[in-house]
C-alpha cells in the first residue's frame, strides 16, 4: 500500500493531517494542479500553527503545576522521568518517543488517527499518573472539611466549593444518594399510603364522639382511619421507645412520677428559658409556661391571672429589712422562719437555673439576702444567696444566683464581695458550701484572684504569710492556698512553701482595674447597716 508523502513543513511533533482535512494522494493520475499544491500548503501551515499553539500551552501548563502544585506532587513529577529513545536520550518532543501500534504497516495519518483515539493507555502513563497525584493532594478549600463525600452523592471525594457538603450546611451520609433498597422500600411506602380510606364513616365518626365524651382527655383519641397503617405503627413505636427512656431515667432517679419540664417563665419584663427541672406543684409544671409575679414571686398559669394579680399587688420590694444601699442597688435580708412562703418561691425559681440546689421547702434555718436594682416601678431581683442562721463549718454562702437577665454584668462578683463582707463584720472566716455549680465556681475563682492581687499589690512588706491574708480578707485558708497553686505563684522549697510575687500578674490586673474605670458594680463597706443576729 503507497505511503502518503511528508510535506516539508510538517511539525516536529509527528502531527499529519487527518484524512477528513485532506484526500489521499493519487498514485496514477501524475503530477498534481497548482490549486491542490496550494491547498495542501495551507493545510500544513495550519497544522504547524496548531502544534506550536499546543506546545505553548502545554508548556504553560507545566509552569502552573511547577509554581503551584503541593511540593509532594512536585516530587512525583520528578521523580517519573520521561522514556527514553532507543539513542539512550531523553526525546526533545512527542515526536521522538515511539507510539506505533503492532500494526506496522499503518502509515503515519492512521498512527496519528490511533494516538489521538486513545486507545492505547500507554501512549500517555505520565501524564494520567500525574493527575492521579494530583488529585489525590489536592483539597477542600472550606476550613474544617476533610474533601470527603460529593454535594451530588455520586462521587466519594470533591476539591471545590461547588462539591463541598460542609458548605452547604450537609454532611456527607446526607448527601448520599438512596440505595435500590431504599429507593424501593420508599415506593412501598408511597403505596401503602395510596391503600388508606379517605374519610370517616357515619360509624366511626359516632364511635369517636362517644369516646371523647366519656373519658375526655383521661385517654389518648381514637387513631383508627386517622392515618395509614404504616404511619401508625410507626407513631406507636415511637410512643413505646419515649416510654422506655422515661422509664430509664425514672429507674437511675433523675426524673420523678409527673415531673414535667417548665420551659419558659414570664417574669417582669423578660421571658426566661429554664435550664434545669423544679418541682413546682405537677398542676404547673405540665403547662410549659409559668407566669410569676417578679416582687412577690408567686406562679400562675396564665398571663391573664398574672395581670389580675399585678393590679391588685401591693409588695414593690422584698420582705424583710434593708442592710444595703448603694444608689439603685440594695439587699435585704428575709428571714425563712418569718417569711416562709416568699423564701420556698424564691427557691423554686433559684431551681430552674441551677442544676445541685435542694433545698426547697425547708427554709427555716436559713437567711436570705435578696439584692435588687430600683426603679420607678419598684425593686426588680437581680440575684440571692442564703446562709445558715449556725453554721459549724463557717460557710458564708449556702445557695447564691444571679438572673440570667443580669449575668455578666458584675452582680454575681458583687454578691460574693457582700457575703465575705458580712463575714468580716462577725469576725469569722467564710467559704461557700460544696459543691459549686459550674457558673458559681467560675465566679468565685474570679474573685479569688482578684482579692489575692489586690492584696498583693497593696502588700509592702517582705514576708507574706496566708494566715494574715484570709484574717483581712476572710478568705478560707484552703481557697487561698488553691488559687495560689493556680496563680503559679505557690512554691515548695527546702521543707517549707513559698509565696512568690509575681509582678506580671500584679501588673495585668491593675492594667484591667485601670481600664475599668470607676463604677458602681462594687461593694462599700460604709453603705452597710447590719449587725449580726443573735445566736450565730
């Protein structure tokens, strides 16, 4: 079979022209027309034109990987050296490397037309490998995702924004696209639906009325006909699952028989979520929502009956008798004996924010220092603690809460401040009673710091001892010797422990105090009128 001629300009690159772009050569029709020896050279500057344009890119592709590509992908197109030619040199361009097929006899528009189908995997290892890498280096430009998981569902990974289930708010299982199964067991289901009676009969509709005039809502409805079998059964495992957790938790004792949850109380001029169960009377608890009265602290159901109260209230402030005054902020101490029922309302509404109170009831024993922010419609509660009227083991503070209304705002630093006042005026060292709730241990570490640099600041002697720092502070030793030990700032040394004064600390706190500035979240000792109750 005749081999096509080679035209002089033909690339470098082995490129022919296909046999669409130009017929063959006639062997017996002799020499050729001058308009067919000009069309066969445009066509081979053209197909110069193309090799050269991709070359150049190529060429430009090469640098975008050099300059961009991850440095372990750099290494692998590095280490992947090119074939070599049968010289033992490495081939200037794709024309040197060797891609005939078995077929020899072939010529070289059927080689090329070979090449460019494909065919053969092995005309091209190195750059499929190189993409392969590539791919397997590259990921997910969104912060958190690990390239896992496809936005379609079809695909395992993905190296864009477009892909990304993490940016679309999903996860990779929702993403997923349903299985045959689950495609099929969905189609069950359409169908059991269809199945369903639409409408009640004359019959049932008689059955039901009669049912819900005899027992109520002592019992569930009727469910019969109301919706498919399938969803039916469905609703009635889940009633039996729900079940079965109640019954665990009643079983490990953190709920009890008809203690439901109050999600949210009206109080004032706020509406609070609950964070924990109280055990307001059951008749309350199921509603969901109580209404209390934010100056004499009794619930009711209703914003109605809450409004009913409101008018006719005459408490603008709590029982008891006013120790403190600082402008619009003061405390009064009730008494729990003489003001019982405002004291078990004040601990039912301390319960729902605070997760290890439990003392509910049995307020006798104890006093309660109520601190309120005043207005020109009375003495709003910001926050109480409670102390035993004897307590053997000096606590200063038995339950202390601050509303969620008035966290982070100080209030919490300044019932502490005034707990520890009063144990300066009985001339007794305090501590809080264990265990402290997580919010309370937080603020109380606070306040440690703070009083230990403060006093550090103002201390100019040489030799600090803790027993003088808790008889000014009324600090308990042990607090002391805590917030020491996470300050840093306690040493063993040669048998004995030493206080270090670290200035650093000293001087971020008073850089702070500084910053700070004068305010009124901080107690005065001369606006105190109290003296101690006889018998503690």
């Amino acid at each position: 079979m005749p081999r096509r001629k080679r035209t002089a300009g033909s690339s470098s690159d082995g490129t022919a022209d296909s046999d669409d772009s130009a017929e063959p050569e006639k062997t017996d029709s002799g020499s050729h027309s001058d308009p067919t020896v000009r069309s066969s050279a445009r066509l081979t500057r053209a197909s110069l034109r193309l090799s050269q344009s991709s070359q150049g890119k190529n060429k430009r592709i090469q640098k975008y990987f050099t300059d961009y590509a991850p440095p372990d992908v750099k290494q692998i197109e590095r280490d992947e050296s090119p074939p070599r030619t049968p010289t033992g040199n490495a081939p200037s361009s794709e024309s040197d490397i060797d891609i005939s097929s078995p077929n020899a006899s072939h010529d070289e528009g059927a080689a090329k037309d070979h090449k460019d189908s494909g065919s053969d995997p092995s005309h091209r290892p190195k750059r499929r490998r190189f993409h392969e890498s590539y791919n397997f280096n590259m990921k997910c430009p969104t912060p958190g995702c690990n390239s896992l998981g496809h936005l379609t569902g079809k695909h395992e990974r993905h190296f864009s924004i477009s892909g990304c289930p993490l940016y679309h708010n999903l996860s990779a299982d929702e993403c997923k696209a349903p299985t045959p199964r689950q495609v099929k067991y969905k189609e069950k289901v359409q169908e059991i639906r269809k199945r369903r009676d639409t409408g009640l009969t004359k019959e049932q509709k008689e059955k039901y009325m009669e049912h819900r005039q005899t027992h109520g809502t002592t019992r569930e409805p009727l469910l019969e006909n109301i919706t498919s079998e399938y969803d039916l059964e469905l609703f009635r495992k889940a009633q039996a699952r729900a079940s079965d957790d109640l019954e665990k938790l009643r079983m490990q004792g953190q709920i009890t028989e008809g203690s439901n949850m109050i999600k949210t109380i009206l109080f004032g001029r706020y509406e609070l979520d609950t964070w924990y169960h109280s055990p307001y009377p059951e008749e309350y608890a199921r509603l969901g929502r109580l209404y209390v009265c934010e100056f004499c602290l009794k619930y009711m159901k209703s914003q109605t009956i809450l409004r009913r109260h409101m008018a006719k209230c005459v408490w603008k402030h709590p029982p008891g008798d006013e120790v403190y005054r600082q402008g619009a902020i003061s405390v009064f101490e009730v008494d729990g004996k003489k003001n019982k029922i405002y004291c078990q309302n004040l601990c039912l509404l301390a319960k729902l924010f605070l997760d290890h109170k439990t003392l509910y009831y049995d307020v006798e024993p104890f006093l309660f220092y109520v601190m309120t922010e005043a207005d020109n419609t009375g003495c709003h509660l910001v926050g109480y603690f409670s102390k035993e009227k004897n307590s053997f083991l000096n606590y200063n503070v038995s339950c202390i809460l601050t509303m969620p209304q008035y966290m982070r705002q100080g209030y919490g630093k300044m019932l502490i401040d005034f707990s520890y006042l009063l144990s300066k005026v009985e001339e007794k060292v305090g501590s809080p009673e264990r265990p402290l709730s997580d919010l309370g241990l937080i603020s109380y570490r606070s306040y440690w710091k703070e009083v230990l640099l403060r006093y550090m600041y103002n201390f100019q002697g040489k030799d600090i001892s803790i027993k003088e720092i808790s008889q000014e502070t009324a600090v308990n030793p042990v607090d002391i010797v805590s917030t020491l030990q996470s300050l840093q700032m306690l040493k063993y040394w040669k048998g004995k422990h030493l206080v270090l004064k670290r200035q650093d600390l000293i001087d971020e706190w008073k850089a702070k105090e500084t910053k700070r500035g004068t305010n009124n979240k901080t107690i005065d000792p001369g606006s105190l009128k109290w003296t101690p109750p006889k018998g503690t």
